[in-house]
C-alpha cells in the first residue's frame, strides 16, 4: 500500500499545525485586547471579505485547475510549461489588482451588503475604513498560492503550508505594539505585513528549484483551458465559503458579539480541517493528478481510498473532542481581559454546532480532489451549491424562526457540508475499498468512544481547566490510538509506519 501522499499529507498537516497555533495565540491575543463586541465585529467583517477569498485561492481552487494541466504539460515539454506559468501568473495577478481596486474603492457598499446590521451598531464606517487597508492583502495571498502549488508539484510541502504562521506573528505583534497607536486599524496594518512575509519566505524554494515566474503577457492556450476549468472550482470553493457569509449576514442583526463569537467557534473548528483535510486534498490531489495521467487505475483506486479511510480516523475523535473539551479549550485560549466567561459560553455553542459537520467537509476533500484530478471541476461545483442550498435555508430556519441564536447557524453550515458530500458520494463512479472504510468507520467510532470516556474521567478528576486541556487532549489521542491498535486498524499502522522511517 502505497504511502507518498499520507507522507505529504503529514508534512503538510505539520507545517499547518503550527500556523494553527500560532493562529489561537493570535486570536487569544484580540480577545484579550479588544473583548468581543461591535468594535471586533467591524474588524472580523472587514477581514472576511479578502479573508473569505483567500481561502478560495489557497485551499484547493487554484490547485485544482492549475495542477493536473501543469503536470500534463511538465511532462511533454518542461519549457513550454515554464512559459504557461508566467502567463498564467501574469494574468492572475492582473486580475487579482482589479478585483482589489474594485472593492478598495466601493468598500462601504461591500461592508453593508456583507453585514447590514453594523449601521446599527454605529460601526460600519469603521469596517469599510479596515477593508480599505487590509484588502490589498488579497494580491499577496494570491501569489502565495500560486508559489504554494508551484511547490506542491516539486513534493515540497511543508514550507508553503507553514508561511501563514507569519501572518499569525505579525498579527500578534503589532495588536501588542501598534494598538495605542492605531486602536483596531492595527490588526489591518499587521495582516498587510504578514502578507509581504509570507511571499518572501516562499522565494528561496522557488529559486531553488528552478520555478520562479517571469512577467509576462504572451498568451498560450493553456490560460484559457485552465480558465474553464478554474471558475467551476473557484466557484466550487466559493459556494461553501459563502456560507459563512450567509451566517454574518444574519448574525449581524443578532445581540452584539455575534459575529465574534462565530467567528472564534469557526476558528477552532477549522484546526482539524486546516491540519489535516486541507492538507489531506493538496496531497491527494498531486497523486491522484499523476495516476490519472499515467492510466494508473489501480494506484487512484488505493490512494482515494487511503484518503477517505484517513478522513474517517482524524474527523470522528476531533468532532468528539471539540464536543467534549470545546468549552475548557476555549476558556483556556480566550477567556481573559475583556473577554467574559458568558461569551466562553456562547462561543462554545457555535463551536457545537460546527463540530457537527467536521466528517462531512473532511470526506468531501479526498472527492473533490478526485473530480478535480480527473478534470470535473463541475460536479464538486454542483455539489456545494446544493450544499449551501440547504445551509442558508436551515440557517434562515434556526436563526430566526426558531431562535437557535449562533447555534442554529453553525449547525445549518455543518448539515449543509454533509449535504455537499452526500451529493459528491451519489454521483461518483470512483471505486474505493468499501469494506475497508466501513471497517475504519466502525473502528474509529469505537475508539473514540473509549477517547471521550477517559476525557470525562480527567475532568472529574481534575477540577483546573489548565488540566483538564493541556492533560486532557494529550491522554485521549493516546486512548484513541492505543483503542485503535487493539482494533488493528490499518490507517494507524500506515502512519506509525511513515513516521518510522522519518526517524
């Protein structure tokens, strides 16, 4: 059983947790500054407009259109392939300069339209100010995940998923040092510079090998081709990241906070997603590209299996542990300065809700790469749009007919998710080893059932909420593992075996 794209998947899954860490010191830090209130809400949703299509650009768009096309072309004529991707640089960048001009100039209609209920809050100036500064991020990130997927064909994972951890530093600092200066303004200045940082980490590897773009504007054929195939899987991606704008609109009009309190929650919940799934996608993806390519029916068949197998083992304990340990991790990362523990408890039922859907957005990733490896940038398209069908009309329900508060919204975005995988799951033809995913299934319920028993036993054990995090997480993945050995399950074997030949 072939292990290269597990490998990446860890590097890739390494390299993230530490950004994701750095990314809880980085929100422990503006909870601690600045609380949660209308003031935060103004920053939150400046940041999620460029933030939102970031992870458009960053998390599987680009790559899924750029990818497979880059190998193919690689692969027949590696100079040909060198000037598609200055072209196609040239042009991204272009385009993304247009976007940012548009919105820099007409960000008070961006803001309302976003978040509609700020103007009752007295903050929306203040939002529309913060977009002016921070959007231009959006060109930096950009080119990140240009070089990103430049390095992902070269194996090179770790470097690319790990420069977001700069990002999370200049935050940090300059909410420290730049706050009595410029109060809120200066979280926008820091992700500008945390912007500058990240591409200049990534230039080294790119010289490296080889693979720096040149400017460029000569058009080839390859630009239009990956144009089809982009808008579908940056619409694909788009459709669930709207979602999340669907809550903040209603949110918006909920008490003051709202919008933070989901925001945090999200946070959280995006740990194992941005760790593993995400990771997991990248991988899968180059692999499955190069099977595809090759006629290697066989090998796609045994990666997109160990990708479904490795989406089961990580999701089920991770929704457990959120569920079971969400209120302790939160207070633990957030409840201090101006952040109270009534607004612990109101994050903490977001973050339910959220949990939730963690299996169905983790299965929908190792799908979506199949489609997309295969060239159907559509079908994982169709599948999210139906997915949000269903998330902002069950938000709409729970929000506001039956009253589910920030609750509601994060669980309509979770029954949504799993929704979108449904879709992707009926309408696949990809042969997987059924048995052997019931199997992992079967035996990762069960482990993490054992998992959340132990959880339960330290925390009424011990009463400090420092132990019950810091004890807690680290005894229940060693009950969870050490449940999962007694059961044999292959997925652990496959990664203990990874990690021994790294020692």
């Amino acid at each position: 059983m072939k292990k290269g794209f597990l490998k990446n998947t860890l590097f890739f899954s390494a390299a993230t947790f530490i950004s994701r860490v750095l990314g809880y010191i980085r929100d422990a830090t503006i909870a601690y500054i600045f609380g949660a209130n209308a003031l935060t809400d103004a920053f939150f949703v400046a940041w999620r407009i460029p933030n939102t299509l970031r992870q458009l650009v960053a998390e599987g768009s680009f790559n899924a259109a750029f990818i497979p096309i880059y190998t193919s072309l690689e692969k027949k004529d590696s100079n040909y392939a060198k000037l598609y991707v200055s072209s196609l640089f040239s042009f991204y960048t272009l385009t993304l300069s247009v976007i940012t001009v548009v919105v820099v100039v007409f960000s008070d209609f961006f803001v309302s339209l976003i978040a509609p209920g700020l103007s009752e809050k007295g903050t929306l100036d203040e939002a529309g100010d913060i977009l002016k500064i921070v959007f231009p991020y959006l060109i930096l990130v950009g080119w990140v995940s240009f070089f990103m997927a430049l390095l992902n064909t070269r194996e090179r994972f770790f470097i690319p998923a790990v420069s977001p951890a700069l990002l999370n530093l200049s935050f940090i600092f300059s909410a420290f040092f730049l706050t009595e200066y410029l109060g809120i303004y200066s979280l926008a200045v820091g992700a500008i510079i945390g912007g500058i940082f990240q591409v200049v980490l990534q230039i080294p590897f790119l010289i490296s090998e080889g693979l720096v773009p040149r400017f460029s504007l000569r058009y080839v054929n390859e630009i239009k081709k990956t144009l089809i195939k982009l808008l579908p899987a940056f619409a694909s991606f788009g459709v669930s990241q709207f979602a999340f704008i669907v809550d903040t609109v209603i949110a918006s009009f909920l008490l003051g906070g709202a919008i933070s309190y989901l925001y945090y929650a999200n946070r959280i919940f995006q740990l194992p997603i941005g760790i593993f799934a995400i990771g997991l996608g990248n991988a899968l993806l180059v692999s499955l590209s190069r099977h595809f390519s090759d006629g290697n029916r066989e090998g796609f068949k045994n990666d997109l299996s160990m990708g479904v197998r490795f989406a089961i083992f990580v999701s089920i304990p991770a929704t457990a542990g959120m569920i079971v340990l969400g209120k302790e991790i939160i207070h633990l990362l957030l409840q201090r300065g101006e952040f109270s523990q009534s607004d612990t408890s109101a994050t903490f039922t977001a973050l339910v809700g959220y949990s939730v859907g963690l299996i169905g957005y983790a299965l929908s990733r190792p799908y979506k790469s199949a489609f997309f490896s295969t060239g159907d940038t559509k079908t994982p398209l169709y599948s999210t749009i139906f997915g949000l069908i269903v998330s902002v009309v069950l938000a709409v329900v729970f929000g506001f007919v039956l009253d589910w508060g920030v609750f509601g919204l994060a669980l309509a975005s979770s029954i949504g998710g799993i929704s979108g995988f449904l879709y992707l799951y009926c309408l696949s033809d990809f042969e997987i080893d059924k048995k052997s995913a019931v199997k992992t299934l079967i035996n990762s319920l069960l482990s993490a059932a054992f998992m959340v028993l132990v959880i339960y036993l330290v925390k009424a054990v011990f009463p400090s909420v420092y132990i019950q995090v810091l004890a807690g997480i680290p005894v229940g993945m060693l009950v969870y593992f050490f449940a999962s050995y007694l059961m044999k399950e292959e997925m652990l074997s496959a990664l203990i075996s990874i990690f021994k030949r790294r020692i």
